[in-house]
C-alpha cells in the first residue's frame, strides 16, 4: 500500500485507487493530478492500495480485496491483513473510491450508506448515476462514508481520462483544489436481485430498462427472462464468473 498525504492539518477525504491490481485507471488519475503539484487547500490522503496484485497485473494476489473487509492484521491472506491496514488510513474519511469495469464505457457512483456525506461526495463527483448497493454486502463502501466510482471499461485511456475529470472536479467542489467545478444531481438506483450463473451472454444494456418477459440474457439452450421490470447494473458477459450482474430500480433524482 502506498500512502501519500498532501496540504496541511489532519484529513477528513481519501482517495483510493486500485484495490483491484487490474483496475489502473485511479492510480493514473493521481499520478497526474499529483505531478503538476496543485496547491492543496485542505488535507488529502491519496492511496494506491494491492501493489502486490499491480505488480502481477491481476485483480488480487490471494482473495478479493474488496470482500476481505474488514480484513484482520494477523489473516492468512495478503488481502485480509492489506483490508485491515487500508481501513486504520482511511478512519474518519470520507473516500472516494476508483474502479473500472466490463460493463459499462461511462462513469457512474454506487454507494453503501446513503447519508449527507455521502450524497454530498456523489454530487461532487458530477456523474450522472449513482447505484445504491447495500443489498450487496462487503466492500469498502460498506465499511467507510465512501464512494465508489465505476470510470469506464478496465485498461482503457477512455477510464483514466474520466477517473481524471471526475478526481479534479471532486476535489474542487469538496474544496480541497480551487479548481472549476460542478455539482451534479444524479439519477438514484438501488440493486434488489444479483443474477448468478456461469457462461451467459448479457444481450441487454447497462441502465436501459428491462421489461417484464424481455431476455436479457441467453446460455446455451437457455434464456433468461425479467419476471419485471428492472434496470441492468454491471451486467456483462464476462465481468464475473459467477454472475451475470444486479438488478435495480430506478428511484429518482438523489
């Protein structure tokens, strides 16, 4: 884990880039925000959390490190004890969290606990959608007020460049940069259903609605159909190998 923290006093925002190793898009981000050495106006801690799994060029090195919280400092595993030591830097933060994906080229927010921080670190970001995700349990987001931000498909420069303007653009309206900013109202999702199965063909598209008795996805010699509407969130053909993704519902303007 590589921990750097910037401006003066005690910081009350993190930002967090590869939890998974295979997900580079946040830590590009920093590095060059980092490298015109911009004048800080309140204190951020900036971390780069699995240089194990970076190194390998693979999403973990032992479990997934965003199901090993809140880890143990003694675990078995690299990630267990790397989960316990992340959540000891970030207590007290709020954080924005940098991921990218297979599912989806744009990027938007998923949150754990809905609250004022929250919400205001979400409109921050000015992302046009924000997935409530409390019905899946175990991330970061659900150990910290924090945000994760999905910046487009993994490996791209397409997902740099938006993990980039959504880290300036945070930072400004947080305060943190005097930098031009804007403050979005996002559309509010919130995931009811995971799909699980193996080797299914996602023929549907992320945040598109799903009509009762649609297809959405398709195996050999087997189709799967909406029992109801639903919008598609990190669904894809390849992003899981147990899964096809969630189901939400769209509730509104946060």
């Amino acid at each position: 884990m590589r921990v750097r923290t910037v401006g003066d006093g005690t910081p009350e925002l993190a930002v967090v880039a590869c939890l998974h190793g295979d997900e580079p898009c946040g830590e590009t981000a920093i590095e060059r925000m980092l490298a015109e050495t911009p004048a800080f106006e309140r204190p951020v801690r900036f971390v780069v959390a699995n240089e194990e799994a970076i190194a390998a060029n693979a999403r973990y090195v032992d479990e997934d490190l965003n199901r090993a919280f809140p880890g143990d400092p003694n675990g078995a595993t690299h990630e267990s004890r790397l989960a316990a030591a992340l959540l000891s830097e970030l207590r007290d933060c709020a954080v924005l969290d940098f991921h990218s994906t297979r599912s989806h080229p744009d990027p938007f927010a998923l949150v754990s606990r809905l609250n004022d921080r929250t919400k205001r670190l979400v409109r921050a970001t000015d992302v046009g959608r924000v997935v409530d995700i409390s019905y899946v349990a175990g991330g970061l987001v659900d150990h910290v007020d924090g945000v994760a931000v999905e910046c487009g498909l993994r490996g791209t420069e397409r997902a740099a460049r938006n993990a980039e303007r959504v880290l300036r653009n945070a930072l400004g309206s947080m305060g943190a940069l005097d930098a031009l900013s804007e403050e979005g109202t996002p559309e509010l999702y919130r995931v009811f259903d995971a799909v699980m199965g193996r080797d299914y063909e996602f023929v549907g598209e992320n945040f598109v609605r799903v009509e009762e008795g649609a297809v959405f996805a398709r195996t050999v010699g087997e189709e799967l159909r909406a029992d109801r509407p639903f919008y598609p969130v990190l669904m894809s053909t390849d992003g899981y190998d147990e899964m096809v993704g969630f189901r939400a519902e769209r509730v509104g303007k946060l």
